[in-house]
C-alpha cells in the first residue's frame, strides 16, 4: 500500500468518526450547560407526565438530578435519585463507542440486534425497578429533592 493511500485511508476513518465524536461532544456540551445554569434540586423540574398525573416514580424520574448530582461528583446521591440511568451511562458510552470503531472501520453492516432474552431481562429490570421505587419499603430508591427545603 502506497503511502497516498493509507493518508487517504485515515482521513476517512477520521471523517467517519466525525459524527459518534460530534454526538459525544453535544451531549456533554449539553450536560455542562444545564450544570452551570440550572439546579434540579433547587427548582421544580416539572417534566414528567406519569408523575405529575399520578404520583408514583416513572423509571426515568429523578434522571436530571441524578446527572447533575453525578457531574458534581455526588455518585450516592447520583444513584439515589436514578441508579437506573447512571448505570446505564457506562452502557451508552460503551455503545457509542463501539459505533464509532465500527464506523471508522467503515463497517457498513448494522451491528447484531441484542437478543430476546437481553431485551427481556432489560424489560424486567425497569419493571422490576419501577415497583420497587413506588413500595413504601423501597423508598431509597425513590429521587430525593430539596425543592422548599
């Protein structure tokens, strides 16, 4: 391989890797912009419909406190407010970037789908999770907020 060709070659890795790195870097723009303008436990975050229709703890509530505080460097009370989403970080990024290897690979092939017993068990852990945060015993799991404290 002539060397031409493998400069041409890494320029286009490097400009298929250009959009997982592009996703990456707004999503932390993004999550360092609402750290510095916005306190969720300090103003109501009025975003969730199952919740403010009837009481109880979607899987997703206290997911915006529960980066904020792990931003801050809080991770018990990150995983208080949403264990959930905060383990499910490191499987996103694993995820991501497993796309952009794949990508700049040139890869063109849609990656395995996971299989039903994966999807299943994920299924069962929100479920599982969800209950578990609406049980008086289980309140732990329930987001915390000091919003009129």
């Amino acid at each position: 391989m002539t060397a031409a060709a493998r400069t041409d070659r890494a320029a286009l890795r490097a400009r298929r890797a250009v959009l997982p790195a592009a996703i990456l870097a707004a999503a932390g723009a993004g999550a360092v912009l609402l750290q510095v303008t916005f306190d969720p436990f300090r103003q109501h975050v009025p975003l969730c419909l199952v919740n403010s229709l009837t009481g109880l703890e979607c899987p997703g509530c206290g997911a915006t406190r529960a980066v904020h505080a792990l931003l801050d460097g809080d991770l018990p009370l990150a995983l208080q407010n949403n264990a959930l989403v905060i383990l499910a970080i490191p499987v996103a990024l694993a995820l991501l970037i497993r796309w952009a290897v794949r990508r700049a690979r040139g890869v063109t092939a849609a990656p395995p789908a996971p299989s039903r017993g994966v999807v299943l068990a994920v299924l069962g852990l929100v479920a599982v999770y969800t209950v578990a945060r609406n049980l008086p015993g289980f309140a732990f799991l329930a987001p915390t907020s000091l919003v009129g404290a």
